[in-house]
C-alpha cells in the first residue's frame, strides 16, 4: 500500500470522503421518500463529485507518475481509500442518511471554512468555491434534523435510533492527528485545532432545536481510515461503483 507525503494523503481524505459519501447518495435514485428529496440528494451528490474532482487532480498532479482524478477514483482498493468511516456506512432509512449528512456537513463546514485561509493557494481555491455549496448542504441537512427530530413520536423514535447507529463513527471528526499539525506548523493549512469543537457546537445547537440529546464524546476504536482501515461496507460499495472501469480499462465512449 502506497504512503504519500501528509499534504497528499489530506488531499486524498478530502476527495475520498466526498466521493464515498455522493456514492452513497446517488444510491437513493428512485427509492427516495419524495421526488423533491430524491433531487435535492442528488444534486447535493453532484456537488460532492465535483468536489472529489478538485481534490484528485492536484493530489494526482503531487504523485505525478501519471496518475490522474479517475485512476484515483476507479483504481484504487478498499485499503487505499482515506475516507471518513462516517460516510461509507449504509445509507439505513432517511433518518440515518440526514443523520450523517449532518454530521459530515458541519464538519465540512468548518474545515473549509478554515481551508480557505490556507497558505497552499490551490487548497485555498478549492474550499471557497466548495464552502459555498456546503452552506447550503449544511442548511438543507439541519433543517431536516430538526424537523424529524421535533416532530411526530415516530419521527424523533428514529432520529434517535439513527444518532446511536452512526455517533460512533464521528470519533474521527474530533481526534487530533499528527500529520494535520504538522501541515499546519508548515503554514501549508490553517491550524485545525479548533475544528471538533465547532463541530460539536454546531452539532449542540441543532439538536437543541431539534429536541435531541448529543450523546458522550465518542471513543477511538480499532479501525482508521487514515491506515486504510475501513469497515465491511466500504469494499462492497467499490465493488458497485468501480466494476465498469476495472472491467473495461482505459475504455473510452
């Protein structure tokens, strides 16, 4: 398994959270509670593709062997994805989809916003134009918290099953990270330190209005995205979507 240097391997976080997640969306297509929610996924799912392209191609063009956004996207094992664990999981019913397109939205949210006081003028780009569409995922996804959470006895049931399903997962949204800081002592990123505790805020605030409890401080537990240590779910969701490109490479149409 290939190790990249620390700037790399956060571009290929980046992208790789963004990817896995729209994947994940892409797969309501058709089985949505409503044709305005199965748009509104999708359309979110194309900005976060879009995104993950961003990400690649200056990841690719630092590996510089060649390499390019889709050889990144199509070619790589489970073991070489750096997603967060959040987002590959399955997508379970609309509360758990909300649930963690919450989460991954506020911390998007606040990372980007920092992101665009890099001082890698390329990543500083990348996050103020991505910051402008996750406002509005973060608003979209909030909204729904809210209106499950503090609506019917059955809606705000789920919500709470939902939250206890993924919560565990989040621990990689607060846990400091070595190689972070020193991107961050290079003056390549903004210092991150901040980051868990306004994501945690931004989560308070929302389940507050959302008459929902946050749960404790989630633990680090065996697995790691950073080490290419990924749940069972990520390589059944590759299989699907890497499956034309690994059977017919280099095709073109």
């Amino acid at each position: 398994m290939t190790k990249y240097d620390d700037l790399t391997e956060f571009l290929l976080r980046l992208g790789d959270s963004a990817l896995v997640h729209a994947q994940r969306l892409c797969e309501w297509t058709g089985r949505a509670p409503a044709l305005e929610e199965e748009m509104g996924m999708m359309n979110v799912g194309l900005d976060l593709v879009g995104q993950a392209r961003n990400w690649y191609e200056y990841a690719a063009e630092r590996i510089g062997d060649g390499t390019d956004a889709d050889t990144l996207a199509f070619r790589r094992d489970e073991r070489a994805f750096r997603n967060l664990l959040l987002v590959e999981q399955p997508n379970g019913d609309f509360a758990v989809t909300m649930t963690k397109q919450f989460f991954y939205d506020a911390w998007q949210y606040h990372l980007l916003t920092a992101l665009q006081h890099s001082g890698d003028e390329r990543i500083a780009a990348i996050a103020t134009k991505s910051l402008k569409e996750v406002t509005y995922h973060l608003r979209r996804s909030s909204q729904w918290i809210e209106r499950l959470g503090d609506g019917t006895d059955e809606s705000h049931q789920r919500m709470e099953k939902a939250i206890d399903t993924v919560w565990r997962f989040t621990f990689e949204m607060v846990e400091a990270n070595d190689s972070e800081s020193a991107l961050a002592s290079s003056g390549v990123i903004p210092s991150l330190a901040d980051l868990p505790e306004q994501w945690l805020a931004t989560v308070n605030d929302v389940f507050r209005n959302a008459t929902l409890t946050v749960p404790d401080a989630p633990s680090t537990f065996y697995l790691s995205a950073r080490t290419g240590m990924h749940t069972e779910h990520l390589g059944i969701l590759l299989a699907e979507m890497q499956f034309l490109q690994r059977a017919y490479p280099d095709a073109s149409w």
